[in-house]
C-alpha cells in the first residue's frame, strides 16, 4: 500500500516536518522557558532513610509515610512500585494565590506574573512521574477548585491523554449557603484519569447504598429471602426479539411501552416466573416487573454528583482534625474522611495500594484503615508529605507533627476532643525521609539501612529496620529470599555462608559491593552488585 509520504525525498520531508513543527497546534502551553526551574527537578540519586521512633507498630511495616518533596519520593517509588499503584489520590494546592502554593520555597502570591505557569510546570513534573506509578487497571483522582480547573484539565489530558478521562465529579463541599461571592460557592471537582478507562471500568468498585437508597427494598409478603423491590421489566430501544406479549394473572396483556421493549427475551422471562422473580403489582394489574432482592445488590455504580449528605462536607472535615489533635487549626484545608472512602471503594480492592503524595492531613490513610477495619482487607497506603518548612517558617514539619500523628492516633487509639476514649483501628507505618545523593557519590554517601529499604521495596518486602552487622536477610511466604552483604568481615561472609548453605540448591538474590568475589559457577543464586543495581533500577 502505497501512502502520501512515500514518494517524498529527504528534503521535501524535512520541509514538511518544520512546517507542521511552526503550526499553533492545539493544547496546552505555558511559559516553560520564562519561570524559573523547579529546585526539586534533579537528577540526584534519592535514598530513604527509616525513622523508627516516629513509625508506628512492630515491624515489618507495610505503609509508608514519606517525608521529603514529593518530587524526590515519586523517583524513588519510580524504581520499586512501577505499576504497582491502583489507587492515586491528591488533593495539591489550588493556586489561590492567597500563600497555599509553595514554589522553590516562596510562597507565590496573585501579584506574581507567571503565578499560573509555575503551578503547572510544579504538576506536570510530578504528574508524569505519578503516571509510571499507575497499574494498568489504575486510576487517579485529583481534587480542584475553579482557579486551576480549566488548566488542570488540560494538563492531565497532556499527561495521561485524551482518551484517559473517565470522569469529572462534583463535590458539594458546603451545606449552607455561601453569600460572599457574586455566585455562591459550593462545590469543589475531582478529575478522575485512568491508564486504560476500560480496564479499569472492569475493575472498578461501586458504592454501597444509603438507608435511604435502602429504604425502597420492602418485604409487604414476609419473602423469606428479605426485603426486595420491583425494577421495570423494560429498557430503551428496540428488538424484535424482546417485544412479546405477556399474558398478567388477572388475563390482561402486556406490551412494551412506545419506544421501548422489554428488558429480556422471552425465554429468560419464563424462568424468572417460574421461580416467582416476577411482579406485577399488588392486584396483579401492573406491567411486570422483576422482583431483586436487597441481598443481591451489590452496590450502586458510581455517578458524578457527590452530594454532602454521601460523602461529608468541609465543617465535618474540620471538625474531624478538632476530634483528633482538640484543636481545627491544625491543618487548614482538610478533606472528610467519607470523601476519601467513596474514592477507595471505586478504585480500590483488599491488598491493593493507595498513593496520596499531597497527603496534608492524611485523611487517606485514616480512610483506607477504615475500609480495612469495616471488611478485614489489608489495604495499603503510601502518603508523602513536605515539612512545609519555608524561610518565614524553618521549624515547620507538617508531615511530622499533622500527617503521620494523625494516622499514629487513628490506628493505635486516642483521646478525643470530649476526653472520650477512641478505639484504634489497627495497623502500622513506617516513617522514611528522602535524602538526596549524587550518583557519583553513592559509593560513599549510600548508608546500609538506607540500602537496605530500597532492597526491600524493589522486592516488594514490608520494611524491616536494619540491624547492625554486615549480613541482612529478608524470606518471603513463597520462600524467595533478598539477602544483603554489605560489608568484607570475616564474620559477615560466615554468616552468609551458613546462610546459603542452609537454603541448598534454592534460589536467592544477593546483593554485594563486589558479588564477583563470592559467585561461583555452580552457584543458584542471583548476585547483583551494589551500588550499580540501586542506580540503573533509580533511572533518570
């Protein structure tokens, strides 16, 4: 097949391609080469180092909570959780331009002349790298209001395409009204985006219902399969093979109505009556109606309105931070945790994994131990939060003193605000710091528990603190096993030795500053070399 280009030579190509490169084309542009870089965009090698007195739970922990810019945590979770992220939910600053938004340590304010350029170079940057995160089922979600809205949007169209939109919802964030404004403001968006809208539409959870939803489902004839409803038999359109009559209990005949027919073929219709799943009202005069019990539902799919009265409101997620530290100045702008469970119950299942690198307050950790409380599972989260430190404010660490105390009170119980006692509802983290490290100095700034971390999230292990020696193993369920040689002591390679001699002809991974010392030909194992292995998997 012959096409347009192919009798074109090199010089009519390269016409053509410069004439196509000097056309406006259509997207989203700002003024990249104007502002200044992003101090965070480096190309540093990023370590994370374990905090275990500000850690919650025994050890081995399988949440994480990330102090550092969220720049530097999103490269270091580049190279462990690669698509392994179902879930990623941010709440970033709005841009107000009244001090929220942080930019190479300056707030920026309405008066600045590329207010709007810097925030979408400081998103797209992390965009991109969240991106990578996302499995293929994945989905992200991102709240916005009005003064980045329109930016935004285009912005996640640039990064995770067009075709990538599943949806955008709306938040009724006030129940009273708002009068201060030309137009009251109510409501706040959540720009939902998935890697593959059709995967992640088979994979996508729905909501349970209200009482209110509940309420419809009745038992008036003491069914002892439970409360149940009547849903008209019928669905748009039409088909030939579903316009049949149906004969009532009272003689009369029943036809679809005008543009409509009925929801099944006749065949199926039969057996639902047969095992009494039709209804055709209390005198037996109605168009039938298949009979669904409240026990089958469910749940409902999703929609884009999120009415207050679902998913909580802003005085509620005040109120929740005054519950938890006495006070609601704690953190200023945070989300109600029913918020966040609707967002886990449609993205997320049991075992899978929750990103938030805005986690603010870390209502998203608060809301994944309560889905896990409610069915057992074992949701995981990863939260990242800045100390928020700025040069009017150096002693500032939000992550430290809000983020991680919060999930600290949650799961392990506290003493509410009323002096009333709060259960905890269960579970643990770790608390990591990210360190910046040039790669040409791993070789001598790279610390063994550092190491040691990235060893164990690269293979998917929860984190165990790094005892002091010079030999570290970590087995696994499935018996694969990591093991760490980090220093040349006699004692160190015995300890190893004996190691390996135990596990025989199993298979290990070995990690060593020089594994050719110790592989042999016959060996089974995998040695792979440090620190050469940390920075090929880190990347750029």
């Amino acid at each position: 097949m012959t096409h347009k280009y192919d009798d074109l030579d090199r010089d009519a190509l390269i016409r053509l391609l410069k004439r196509r490169d000097a056309e406006r084309q259509l997207g989203l542009v700002w003024e990249r080469d104007e502002i200044d870089a992003d101090a965070a965009v480096n190309n540093d090698y990023v370590a994370l180092e374990l905090d275990a007195e500000l850690s919650h739970g025994a050890a081995p922990w399988d949440n994480l909570i990330i102090e550092g810019d969220n720049f530097d945590a999103l490269r270091a979770l580049r190279a462990s959780h690669k698509g392994a992220i179902r879930c990623i939910y941010i709440d970033p600053p709005y841009n107000t331009g009244n001090r929220d938004f942080v930019y190479n340590d300056r707030f920026v304010d309405k008066t600045h002349r590329f207010r709007h350029s810097l925030w979408l170079e400081f998103m797209y940057r992390r965009l991109q790298l969240a991106k990578d995160l996302l499995a293929d089922d994945g989905v992200i979600f991102v709240s916005i209001d009005d003064n980045e809205l329109f930016r935004l949007g285009m912005l996640m169209d640039r990064v995770f395409g067009h075709d990538g939109h599943v949806a955008t919802c709306i938040w009724q964030k006030r129940y009273s009204r708002e009068n201060r404004e030309a137009i009251g403001d109510a409501h706040e968006y959540l720009l939902v985006f998935a890697i593959n809208p059709e995967k992640f539409k088979e994979a996508r959870g729905r909501i349970p219902l209200t009482q209110d939803q509940a309420k419809i489902y009745r038992n008036p004839n003491d069914d002892p399969k439970g409360r149940w409803r009547g849903i008209p038999m019928t669905a748009q359109g039409f088909r030939p093979n579903q316009m049949y009559e149906i004969k009532g209990p009272d003689g009369r005949t029943h036809t679809p109505p005008e543009g409509r027919c009925w929801s099944t073929v006749e065949s199926e219709f039969e057996k639902l009556r047969e095992n009494g799943r039709i209804y055709f009202g209390k005198d037996g005069t109605a168009q039938p109606s298949v009979i669904r019990y409240l026990s089958e539902v469910e749940g409902l799919v999703p929609w884009t309105w999120w009415p207050h009265e679902e998913v909580g409101h802003t005085d509620e997620a005040r109120k929740e931070i005054q519950s938890i530290f006495g006070t609601q100045t704690a953190f200023d702008t945070p989300k109600p945790v029913r918020l966040m469970e609707r967002v886990l119950r449609i993205s997320m299942k049991p075992g899978d994994i929750a990103l938030d690198f805005f986690a603010g307050s870390g209502t998203t950790a608060h809301a994944v131990a309560k889905l896990n409380a409610e069915d057992g599972g074992n949701r995981k989260f990863i939260l990242v939060s800045s100390t928020e430190a700025t040069e009017d404010n150096p002693g500032k660490n939000l992550c430290r003193d809000v983020c991680a105390e919060r999930v600290r009170r949650v799961l392990g119980g506290y003493t509410n605000a009323k002096g009333e006692a709060v259960a905890g509802l269960g579970g643990g983290f770790a608390y990591l710091r990210a360190r910046r490290i040039p790669k040409h100095r791993l070789s001598l700034k790279l610390d063994h528990p550092e190491i040691w971390n990235a060893l164990q999230l690269l293979h998917g292990h929860p984190l165990t603190p790094w005892q002091d020696g010079g030999f570290a193993v970590d087995e696994a369920d499935d018996g694969s096993a990591i093991a760490y040689l980090a220093d040349a002591y006699p004692a160190s390679k015995t300890r190893m030795d004996e190691w390996l001699a135990q596990r025989g002809t199993q298979a290990a991974t070995v990690y060593s500053w020089a594994p050719e010392r110790y592989r042999t030909t016959d060996s089974p194992h995998d040695w792979r070399p440090i620190p050469q292995h940390l920075r090929e998997r880190f990347g750029r």
